[in-house]
C-alpha cells in the first residue's frame, strides 16, 4: 500500500533548536541600556511596531531585530542616543549570530528516525548565513534530503517546496512552533500541520489554531512525532 505521507519538513528555530529565548535576553539588555529614556513596556511595544514595519525590508533574523532595536533607540531619544549604546546594540547581535546551537530535546532522534522512512526537508525563515550555519552546528545537516530557506512561509511556498522534494503538498506533514508560519499555511496547502510548542513565541508568529481541520494535530514534544506519522499511515 502506498504511503499517505512521503515527505516530512521541520521548522528549524524553537523546533529543532534554541532561538527565541536568546532573542529575549538581547530585548532585556535593550531595555536596560534604555531605561533612562522609556519603560520596559513602552519600548518593548515600540520595538514589536519597528519589527513590524521592517519585516518587507530586513525580513527575518537577527540582522532585521538588531537593526530595529536601534532605530527604536534613535525613535525614543529623539536621535540622542549615545554612540556606546549602538555600540553595545550591534555587539549584543554579532554574539546571537555567534552563538553555539543547542538542540531540543527529542530533535536528532525524530529527524533520525524519521529519514529512514521518508523524505525530509528543513524549512526555515531567516537570513541565509545564519540559518546556514545553525544547520552545520547542528550535526542534522546530513539528514536532510533538502533544505529551503525561505522569506516567508505561506500556502503558495508550501506547494511549491512539497512539489518539488516530494509528492505534493496533500502527501507532506510541516512541524513546528509557530502557528502562523509553520502550522496554518501548511494546512491551507492541503498538508499536514502540526504543531510542537516550545517556549515564548514572538508576537507576529501568532495565530488562532486551525481546530477544526482534519490534518491539524498538536503534540507535547518532537518525542511524539514518529508515532503520528504511524497512525496517520495506518489510517
């Protein structure tokens, strides 16, 4: 009989590896080098609206956040913002895009066992060089049969990414954290969506669950996915 699903795509930030959180120690240092010109929650909310206006310039990443902490500097200093303050901005970036990967848990033994059957893909947002070397890091990288990094996931990017590494989107499942990225327009695309929570999740990759689809499935951990797969099959 054949398969139901023949290719299996994994997000890559906060689904196969720690991501937000050093986003949100970097936004804490941002609002302690601040704290003379705006409260925590005003700056936080002035830098959310940054990020928003410059996503179609920067896209996704931490060359786009850095370059929004410190136009958002500039904004509540009415430009007067010290030159160490910048200074401190882009050095708190360079160690983001320095730092170590540290795999969640259940990640290589999902991905691992999940290539001996299927297709595998990665599909990530974000800047090339980053993404790229989070994957050579991360000791996956030879598991995957393809990688696509992406500016921005929709039902149109899943069609063509499940085209042309497997059979389609009806015969692909996309797992990962962000329900508006991952999640959503997969399931739009006719797949598979399911979502594997993990931590905070930044304010634009919010969306209402799509609870009454049929290919939506939510699970505790990657630890479970193998199992989903099994009884999708056998369904």
């Amino acid at each position: 009989m054949a398969q139901k699903l023949t290719t299996i795509g994994f997000d890559a930030d906060d689904t196969l590896w720690h991501n937000e959180r050093f986003f949100r120690i970097t936004q804490e240092r941002f609002a302690d080098l601040l704290r003379d010109h705006a409260d925590p929650d005003h700056l936080s909310d002035r830098l959310l609206a940054a990020e928003r206006r410059n996503l179609g310039h920067y896209g996704f990443g931490v060359k786009g956040f850095v370059l929004s902490m410190i136009e958002t500097a500039l904004e509540v200093t009415e430009n007067r913002v010290p030159g160490a303050v910048l200074r401190e901005l882009i050095d708190a970036g360079q160690e983001m895009l320095q730092h170590p990967i540290e795999l969640l848990p259940h990640a290589h033994e999902a991905v691992e066992a999940i290539a001996d059957s299927h297709r595998v893909l990665l599909i990530t947002k974000g800047d090339l060089i980053d993404q790229e070397r989070k994957l050579a890091q991360s000791g996956l990288g030879d598991l995957f049969d393809g990688v696509e990094i992406v500016s921005d996931k929709t039902p149109e990017v899943y069609a063509r990414i499940f085209a042309d590494h497997g059979d389609g989107a009806v015969r692909g499942l996309m797992a990962g954290n962000s329900m508006k990225s991952d999640v959503v327009p997969m399931v739009d695309a006719g797949g598979w969506g399911v979502y594997v929570p993990h931590g905070e999740v930044w304010e634009f990759e919010k969306a209402p669950a799509p609870e009454t689809a049929p290919k939506y499935e939510a699970l505790d951990h990657l630890g479970q996915l193998v199992s989903l797969i099994d009884r999708i099959e056998q369904s």
